[in-house]
C-alpha cells in the first residue's frame, strides 16, 4: 500500500524479487477513515476492492510473485507505512468477486 499524499492517491503494489508487476491507483475513498480492503492477485489478473466495490479495471499483466514468504506494509525503507490497522488476512487461494465484495463490504 502507498499513499501519496499531495495528490490523495492510494496505490496497490505487488513486487517480487524487487520487479513491480502490479499498481492499480485510486482517489475514490477517504483515507482518514477506516476502510475495508482486498487485493486479488493471480497471474494475469489483479484487483482491487475497497469498502465492496471493485475500484480498477483488472489488471492482465500481473505476474504473481515467486515464494511470496512476508507481507509488507511499505513500498521501501523510503516510504514506510503510517497508519491504523484493524485486521490482516491472507488466503491461501483467490478469493470470487463476490466474496471480495462481501469481505469487504
């Protein structure tokens, strides 16, 4: 997660072994308020929904990351994640879009 805060612009990165191969960018929900959000990855497909509306067009040129081992709630050592956080999950398989839109919801 990235949020860039002169332009109120939240990005969702997925990078492996230092190579992006997802952004999908949003201005459409306040981020001073808690929001619930999912990202859906798999290879050839990313998505993201947020408060239960999928936000972006999907993304078909996602390649999923190789041994994904850690989580990380910042972009670099640069750009650190500041914020609240309610709750964290991770599933081991890709979740439908409807139970994206209902986790989220």
């Amino acid at each position: 997660f990235s949020f860039q805060n002169t332009t109120n612009k939240m990005q969702f990165i997925i990078r492996s072994g230092g190579t992006i191969s997802m952004i999908i960018e949003t201005t459409s929900f306040d981020v001073t308020e808690f929001n619930k959000i999912a990202i859906h990855y798999k290879s050839n497909e990313g998505k993201v929904f947020v408060n239960g509306n999928q936000i972006s067009v999907t993304d078909t040129s996602v390649v999923s990351p190789i041994g994904l081992s850690r989580l990380d709630l910042k972009f670099s050592t640069d750009f650190e994640f500041e914020g609240n956080v309610k709750c964290v999950a991770v599933f081991k398989e890709a979740l439908s879009d409807t139970e994206l839109q209902c986790l989220t919801s």
